[in-house]
C-alpha cells in the first residue's frame, strides 16, 4: 500500500497518516503523480517520467508521438493491463489534458482526466 495523498499533500486521518484504501486508489495516485512529474525530477532515476519540457510543451507534436511518450510511462505502472481510449488535448504551449482509461490486472476499469500545465 501507498500513503494516500489529499490535494498534492499527505492525508491525515486522527493525526495519523492515511494509507490507499485499495489497490485501485494506489494505481490511480500512481499514475497522476507519473503524470505529473517532469523527467529529471526524481534524484535517483532522472530517466523517470515524462519529458514534457523537452520534448512536448511548445511544440507541435502529432497524437502518434505523444500517445508513445505518455503511454509508456503510464504502462510502467504495476497492476496495469490495457491502457485504451487515449487522447490528448492541447490547452495551450505549456499545458495539456490527457484523458484515457485503465484496464487492470483484476478487470477493473479506471477513467483518468489530468490536466498538465508548467
């Protein structure tokens, strides 16, 4: 299990810290903090995220490339069978809305909408 975050900060339940409740809540929180993270950022794997600096904000990128960058991240995720649905809307040059569902391992199906913006 995984510390369960509330609103990018440690949940708190009676002072106390507060797990995922389920496999399916630790999945989820998983792949928005992929998703939110930078490549370089993590100290110890500086190969780890998506390189939105890079190689995606600012330029125009067909739907071919993107879903590569962004879907092998997210497939990295343990527990994840089949990503499908997946697009990407542009917001502007420093930001993104990336929608998809997750199929995992037990079946079961996740809808994600994060929105990315630097």
């Amino acid at each position: 299990m995984d510390l369960a975050l509330d609103k990018n900060d440690l949940a708190l339940r009676n002072g106390d810290l507060s797990l995922c409740t389920n496999d399916t809540d630790a999945i989820t929180q998983t792949i928005s903090i992929r998703l939110k993270s930078l490549a370089g950022e993590c100290f110890m794997d500086s190969q780890l995220c998506i390189p939105y600096l890079t190689e995606i904000f600012g330029k125009k990128r067909n739907d071919r490339f993107l879903r590569h960058m962004i879907v092998s991240e997210i497939e990295n995720v343990p527990g994840i069978r089949e990503i499908t649905n997946f697009r990407v809307e542009e917001k502007t040059d420093r930001g993104i809305t990336i929608i998809f569902n997750v199929v995992l391992n037990n079946q079961s199906i996740i809808s994600i909408k994060e929105s990315v913006e630097i």
